[in-house]
C-alpha cells in the first residue's frame, strides 16, 4: 500500500492542512464496482473528500457523505472513519459522459446541480452529528468547500481529483483540505489563495511524482509546514456473511421458508464493496430456527 494521508499545521498553527495520494483506494472502488470513467471521478473524489474529512476524526469515530444530487449517478454514498478506511458506492456506476468544455471529465453531468450533500458523523454520542448543505458545484470539492464554511463554520478550501486513463483504470488520485482557524490574520488567507488559484490538479501533480508532504508544502506557500501525522489511507468494508445474516433473520420465518421453497437459497450483495454471500437452504434453515429458538 503506498497510500497515506499526512496532517500538517502551517503558520504558527492558524491553518490546518491536509493532503492524500489515494491512487490504489480508488482503483480499488472503480475494480469492485466497475464504474465508467465519470462514474470513477464522481465517486472518487466523494471517497478523497470523506477520507480528509475522516481524518479530522478520532480512531473509531465514523461519518457518512452522502451526496444526492439531480444528474444520472443518482446518489453517491461514501462511509469514512478516523483510521483512514473508506468505502463507497455510486448508485449508477456506467456513467460515461462526454468531456466538459474545459476538456476535463463532467462530474457535475453525473452529479447534476441541484440536490442535497450530506454528513453524518457519529462520534460515539447518543445522537449522531448531522450537517447538510445544498449542492452548490456538482463537481465535489467546491461542495465540501460549501459544507464546511456554512455547516461547520470552517473557512477551507477543498481540492479532489482522480486521473483516469483511457483504458477506465485509475491513474492517479487524490486531494488536499486546508482549513482557516479563527484568528489567522488576512495576509495568510490572501497568500494562500493567490497560490491556490495557480495549483494545476492534484491528480497530476501525483502523476509528475510528488508526494502529499510536497504537495502542501507548495500549496501552502510558506516553509512554515509541520507535519504532525502519516495515516495510511485503504479501501476497507466491514461486512461479513454474519451481518448479512442477522439481515435476513429480520424478514421472520415465513419469508425465510419461501426464500428456501422457492429459490433454494438466497444471495446478498454488499452495497459498498459488492461482496457476495450465499446462504445454501441449510444456511436459512438454520436462521428460521434461530428465529423460532430452536
Ligand atoms: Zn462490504
């Protein structure tokens, strides 16, 4: 695994930055869902944003962004935790629209422009922490821009990016977050958004080569980078044919019975990383039984 996310503090601490080459994480979700090249971008910069997002997280806290907006994907689900895990999916993975004006791929086609971008975060309480905001772009990272400046009053600048190579494989991808803490004086805002305005995308510079630390060195401005932390980043999903199975234990006795009459058998598909279980009639014998208590 060559993915990792760094964290860093860059003048005296009045901002916070973070930068991550997800390139394999995202190959990975395009392989298991076989998504198509606008598919891939939609649904990877979705994952590059939830895992910089998770990382502002403590070890087994977890969130959710759920971005569903009016264009063909539908709505894109991505779950995010604070070890740097992450797995996702794209309702309508074979979108494959035709290069925007800019000669770039059209997440915001896939996306659409109107809808809603949505976190969930639970973070061990008794009620899970939820923020919502309109989507604003469609192309992702402005929408995490948005969220977190109306939603978590975070004046940040987001930037997510996937390279995809002709063949529909991954080439590169990644992103940054660079987060404003109350108190930073203007120069430092007007400094960093000079040099973000002359960035080229994350994606390529990962694909000249650079690393993350490099990465925000440069995006920052400034040699006054400490880097506080390495979180390898992975595609992970946590399902298991017993999770399933407590799944299908909710649909009671009668429906197990029919699903052993009629179809000798039964299949469940994970959402997030297309795993498949099969239950053999034995397999859902067993379950009606554990419902019955016998
Ligand atoms: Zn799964």
């Amino acid at each position: 695994m060559s993915d990792y996310l760094v964290k860093a503090l860059a003048y005296g601490g009045f901002v916070r930055a973070y930068a991550v080459n997800a390139t394999e994480t995202i190959s990975e979700a395009q392989c298991r869902h076989d998504t198509w090249n606008t598919a891939s971008a939609a649904l990877g910069r979705t994952m590059i944003g939830a895992l910089m997002l998770g990382a502002t997280l403590k070890g087994e806290d977890k969130m959710t962004v759920k971005i569903e907006g009016d264009g063909p994907a539908d709505a894109i689900i991505v779950d995010s935790n604070g070890k740097g895990e992450v797995k996702g999916y794209i309702k309508n993975p074979h979108i494959s629209l035709p290069l925007n004006q800019s000669g770039k791929i059209d997440v915001r086609g896939a996306v659409g422009t109107a809808g809603m971008f949505t976190v969930i975060k639970d973070l061990g309480l008794k009620e899970p922490f939820s923020g919502q905001t309109p989507i604003v772009s469609g192309e992702i990272g402005e929408d995490f821009t948005y969220y977190l400046a109306v939603s978590e009053q975070i004046p940040s600048a987001v930037g997510v990016s996937v390279l995809v190579d002709t063949d529909d494989s991954i080439k590169t991808a990644g992103g940054f977050m660079i987060q404003i803490m109350p108190g930073a004086s203007e120069e430092i805002i007007d400094q960093i958004e000079e040099r973000l305005k002359e960035t080229t995308r994350i994606s390529t510079l990962l694909d000249d080569g650079q690393t993350p630390e490099e990465i925000l060195q440069s995006l920052l401005a400034t040699t006054d980078v400490e880097f506080l932390e390495t979180l390898p980043v992975q595609f992970k999903c946590d399902c298991s044919k017993e999770k399933f199975a407590s799944a299908i234990i909710t649909l009671g006795a009668d429906q197990i019975q029919e699903l052993i009459d009629q179809d000798h058998g039964a299949e469940a598909v994970c959402a997030f990383c297309n795993n498949k279980y099969k239950y053999s009639e034995d397999d859902l014998y067993e379950l009606k039984q554990e419902i019955l208590g016998e």
